[in-house]
C-alpha cells in the first residue's frame, strides 16, 4: 500500500475516534452520582424555596413543621396569602379586584412598573371582550389603554391585537383567540406574583425549575460527547440505559 493510501487510512481512523462516544455504564454513572454529595438540609431549603415562591402556604408550613426547615429568606408564610388572593383573582377574571389587593399591600408595585399596569388593564379588556361587554370594552380601551399605547410602541401593539377580538364572531378561531385561553389569564398572574416578591426583595422565580432547565441543557451538552444512563422523563427522574 503506497504511503499516500496509509495516510488516509490513519485519517479515517483518527477521525472516527474523534467522532464516536465514549460509553458509560450504568454501574459507573451511579458511581460517579454517589460520589456527589448534597446535604439533606439543602434538598429541604430548594423544596420550600419552591412552596414558597409558589404560593403553597398550607404545603410550606407542613413541610416547614416536618422537616424542621426555618422559612426562606424570612419570608413570613402569613405574606403568602395575600400574595394568593392576587393571584387567585387574576386567574378567575377579577382584574379589578387584585388591582385593589396589589394596592393594598404595596401601591408602590404598580406605580413603579408601568408595564405590569398595563398588562392588568390589558387583562381587564380581555375580560370585557369574553364577557360581551362590546361598548364597555372600546371605552375602556379607549381611556384607559389607548393613551399608554400612544407613549409605548409595544403596549400599542398589544392593546391593536387584543380589541381586533372584536372583529371577529367566533373569537375561540380567531388569529389573537389565544388571548382568550386560560393561560393568558396565569401569564398575567405570574408576572403579578414575580412583582410582588420582588417588591418584598424576595427571589421572583424558585430555584428548582431553573435547575432542572440546567439538568436538560447540561445533558444534551454531554450527548455529543458520551453515551450515558439519561433523565428522559424529569418527573420521574428514572435513568434510563444508553443505547449503544
């Protein structure tokens, strides 16, 4: 064979080792899974940091009672509740009334984020145009949205695609029907929440969802590189073997 054909071939070679994976047992990956050490104690701190963070006050002082955990950043469980009865009122369509609540606890919140103001008021709209207050709708939009969305481009945008509702007699068909689904509703709600707890300087978002999200990327990172025992199903948390 001519040493031109022996290069090539030694090329070939080096590059299919370059490009297989490595393979890991499952016997090694739960080796090196054993190997990381995380204190029980801080399992028990992201768990509340999520009850917390989420509202689940009944959940957060029977876990707090069971696993002796001291409350998150001295959040005081009792604060959860008004927090939830903002909430609740968003997702049930009563935007007047957690606009009144978020007062209540800070008027401050609204004062200083003009665009959590509007997308309650957006909200409110929303509610007028599910329940067929036509008229009452376009003066709402009209006093209320349309002089926000004469100083803010994109409030403008928003408020053109929420009363094109109107134009539209089948509004769960139509192209912005989406605005009508119950997730509009807990996007609101959400966003109300986050400026809550960020008014109490608390953490907006929990710790456990973003760790999962760097468990996912993490994982597909390792994809390229190994064949390995992986997290397909997060709710269940099951290694599952790689196929080889």
């Amino acid at each position: 064979m001519s040493p031109f054909w022996i290069v090539i071939r030694q090329l070939a070679e080096i590059e299919a080792m370059a490009l297989s994976k490595k393979v890991i047992t499952r016997e090694e990956w739960e080796k090196k899974l054993n190997d990381v050490k995380i204190r029980k104690e801080d399992m028990n701190k992201l768990v509340m940091n999520f009850l917390v963070t989420e509202g689940y006050v009944d959940a957060a002082e029977k876990f707090r009672m069971e696993s002796g955990t001291e409350q998150i950043a001295d959040i005081d469980l009792a604060t959860i509740t008004d927090r939830m009865a903002v909430k609740k009122a968003v997702q049930c369509g009563n935007v007047e009334d957690a606009i009144e609540k978020v007062n209540d606890l800070n008027p401050e919140i609204l004062d200083t984020n003009p665009q959590l103001f509007f997308h309650l008021q957006q909200q409110r709209l929303i509610e007028l145009i599910r329940n067929g207050k036509v008229e009452e709708a376009l003066e709402f939009a009209q006093e209320e949205l349309a002089p926000r969305g004469e100083e803010n481009q994109s409030f403008l945008e928003e408020l053109e695609r929420t009363v094109a509702l109107l134009a539209f007699e089948d509004v769960s068909n139509c192209p912005v029907g989406d605005l009508l689904d119950i997730s509009q509703r807990l996007k609101t709600a959400s966003e109300v929440n986050a400026a809550i707890l960020t008014s109490q300087s608390h953490e907006k978002d929990p710790k456990l969802p973003s760790l999962l999200k760097m468990l996912v990327w993490a994982q597909n990172q390792l994809d390229e590189k190994a064949a390995y025992p992986r997290i397909n199903n997060l709710s269940t948390a099951t290694l599952e073997d790689p196929a080889v």
